[in-house]
C-alpha cells in the first residue's frame, strides 16, 4: 500500500513539483495551500507523513503543528518541516512544538527529501 | 546589536565588524585610563599653586570634556552598529526571497531530469544540465551570503545529527570530480573508517569539505594532487586537505578567515570566488565544537584541516 503524504506548501510551483515528484516516488499525494486546509486535510485523510512549511497564509506552520497535536487521532504522525527559515529560534520552536525534524529547502534535492522521508517513515 | 550589555571586547569588535582597538569597551578603558591621568597632571600641576576650588573646577573640567568627547565616540559606534545590524537583516531577507524561485528551477529540472529524460535530445539534456549547474552556483552564492548574514547575528543554526564522514567525503569529491578533470588534478582521499561519524550539521558539514575540496582544486598547479586525509585521536578526529599550488604568502596569512578577503594570487590568477568561504567553514567547524588551522609552503601548496569530535 502507498504511503499518505500531505504537502503543505503555500508556493504553487514548489507545491506541484513536490507533488508531482514524491507522485512518481508512489508516495499517494495530498496537497494543501494554507495552514487551516492543511489541518482539514489532516483530520479527513489521516496521512502517514506530513510535509510542512511554515510561513503560510490563514495559520502559520507553528499554529498547525499545535493543532495536529490537540487531536488525539492525528496527534501521532510524524511532521518534517520543509522551511526557508532556517534560524535557531524558528527551529527550535517547532521542533519543541513536536515537529520530528526539519529541512532547509534549498538545500535539499527533492530525491534527499524522499530519503528523509522514507528515513522518518521507518523510524515512526 | 548587544553592545551595552556585552563587555566582552573581542565579541564588540566581531558583531561590529570593526577592529579590536575600535570596540566601545576598549575605548572606554581607554577614557577612563586618560581621565585617571589627566586627573594626575591636573592635582600635581597645581596643588603648589592654586586654590582647592580651582583644583576641583579643573578636575571636574577634565571629566566632563573627556566623557563628552568619549560619549560622541561611542554614539558612533552604536550607530555604525546598527548600521551593521540593518545591512545584515537586509542580506538576509533578500537571499530567503531568493532561495524560493532557485529552489523552484533546481527542483524543476531534477523533475525534469529524472521523470522526462527520455522525451529530451541530447543537446535538450546538454542544456538542462549548464541550467542546472549555474543555478547550483546561484544558489552557493545565495546561501553563502545568507550563512554570513546569520554568523554576524549570532543566528548559525546547525542540526546535531550523526554523520557518516566517509560517505560525505565520498560525495564531495565526487561532486568535484568535474572541476578536478578540468584541469587534470587528481583526488587521493585517505582509507576511512566506513563508520567513522561526527555530529553536526550534514549539510553545513558538506559546505565546509566542499570549500575545502574546491579550494584545493581552484589553488592547484595543472596535473596537481590533492590529498584528503584522516587522522583520528581519542575520541577526535582530524580532517586534511592539502594542494601542491601557489600556496600563501606570508603577508596574507593573518587574513585568511577574514570576511570578503581574497588573496593576491587568487585575484591575479583570476580564480573565481566570494571571499566568504574559509569565514563560514571556520564558523560552522567552531560551532559543531570543532577548530580548523593550516598550514602553507609559499610556491610548495597549503594544508587546511579541521578537528572535530567523533562519535
């Protein structure tokens, strides 16, 4: 069975690239624009991995990581941010929020992303 | 900026981008240190002859013009700090603007490369790979700019996770594969323990033997060797990169880890580069509790190494 994976990017060509990308990965893709749609998607599609920005439009990534973790049926799924920030104190706030790990987006290609992935999917 | 609250000379004058002797710390010592003598010169010049209200008016005289003097100096400061501070903030915002549209074509054309090659003519894939190399230098150069600005914010921020040091190796010198059979120099890397690891940050760490590796390409002689090295020590270990090149003159050695300082020879020979890379390499080792040194035979070549401990 393919892996769930919910995307939330607010950028439109990093979103489709991603996508289209982990899509060919066979990863089952799920996309979101902004914070309160990734939340929804989360609850509706409980995925087994989320892919997390954190300037978005509607709710920041902090405000979803906080969310996810009030709700007892998605609480548990592994987070990777996938950020531009990459400032001590913006990491280190969503990692204590309960992010599992983050990623400088530039600095990864997308077939090391899919590594992190598959790496944080064995470990959760 | 912390100047106020930070008395730590050399801190001041790093976050200031100034000089030790410039750092508002230092100047006070030294207002204080003119203040005592003047003070001095002041009571033994006229204890003989003047009133004691005449002492005292030219004692009072002597503090108040020194630390008038003194406050001017240092309001400077603070201002060429903030200065500093909005010059950073300003490299930083630009290069995280920039990173989204040079994230956007990289991971485009590894797509590209990797779902659509088939559809592409061998000039098409020609081209698709110039493309991509200089947007990977773009995106060096961006990241470069943007490391700095945060080293100046006290800001780096590296991930402590374990790496294994002989598959990073392993990359970089692949990756430098292409510019080393440009000019026909060849890359002997040292046995390595498969398990050996380290715990930083992988990709900072990469930055640092990249810089390294390519350094040692870019300072070479034609048909040179660099030779990368591993020498571990209790609990240490100690990571070489040596060149047969132009090495380093002597007058030049103070400078090296200077920010934007490039070296005669290097703009001479018309080598390509930022100035910034030793800077963020010593910063990153340093921060991973690591301390980087050289070594350099004018004419002969150089040896850059850093130490770091292992797991």
């Amino acid at each position: 069975m393919n892996k769930k994976i919910l995307i939330v990017e607010d950028d439109i060509t990093l979103r489709q690239t991603l996508a289209e990308f982990l899509d060919a990965e066979n990863f089952s893709v799920i996309t979101a624009s902004d914070g309160e749609k990734a939340i929804y998607a989360a609850k509706n599609n409980l995925p087994d991995i989320i892919l997390l920005d954190i300037i978005l439009p509607k709710k920041n990534g902090y405000e979803v990581i906080e969310e996810i973790k009030k709700d007892e049926k998605i609480k548990d799924i592994p987070i990777i941010l996938l950020t531009n920030l990459g400032s001590l104190s913006d990491i280190e706030k969503a990692l204590n929020l309960g992010a599992t790990t983050y990623l400088v987006k530039g600095d990864y290609k997308l077939s090391e992303i899919v590594e992190k992935i598959k790496e944080t999917l064995v470990i959760a | 900026m912390r100047i106020k609250n930070d008395l730590n000379i050399r801190r001041q004058a790093r976050n200031l981008g100034i000089s030790v002797w410039q750092a508002p710390s230092f100047l006070f010592m030294i207002m204080a240190f003119i203040i005592i003598v003047l003070m001095t010169v002041v009571f033994y010049i006229s204890r003989n002859q003047a009133s004691p209200e005449y002492l005292i008016v030219a004692e009072v005289a002597v503090v108040v013009i020194i630390l008038s003097i003194g406050n001017v100096i240092i309001t400077n400061m603070e201002k060429m700090a903030q200065i500093n501070k909005m010059k950073s903030e300003f490299v930083s915002i630009v290069s995280h603007q920039l990173k989204t549209p040079l994230t956007g074509i990289g991971w485009d054309i590894e797509l590209m490369l990797a779902n659509y090659k088939k559809g592409l003519s061998k000039k098409q894939l020609e081209i698709m790979e110039k493309i991509n190399e200089s947007n990977a230098i773009m995106t060096r150069m961006v990241n470069d700019l943007l490391d700095v600005a945060r080293i100046d914010q006290g800001d780096l921020s590296l991930k402590k996770e374990k790496i294994n040091m002989k598959e990073l190796i392993d990359k970089v010198v692949e990756k430098n594969k292409e510019l080393a059979e440009y000019s026909n120099i060849d890359i002997v890397v040292d046995k390595i323990r498969s398990d050996l690891e380290i715990i930083s940050d992988e990709k900072k760490m990469e930055v640092v033997l990249d810089n390294l590796v390519s350094n040692a390409i870019k300072y070479n002689k034609i048909d040179g060797k660099v030779f990368v090295t591993v020498k571990e020590d209790d609990k240490k270990a100690k990571f070489c990169v040596k060149d047969e090149g132009i090495g380093i003159p002597e007058n030049e050695r103070g400078r090296l880890f200077e920010k934007f300082y490039r070296g005669q020879g290097a703009s001479n020979k018309g080598i390509n580069g930022t100035g910034l890379g030793l800077y963020i390499a010593k910063n990153i080792v340093e921060q991973s509790e690591g301390s980087m040194s050289y070594k350099s035979i004018e004419g002969k070549g150089s040896e850059f190494c850093f130490q770091v401990p292992t797991v």
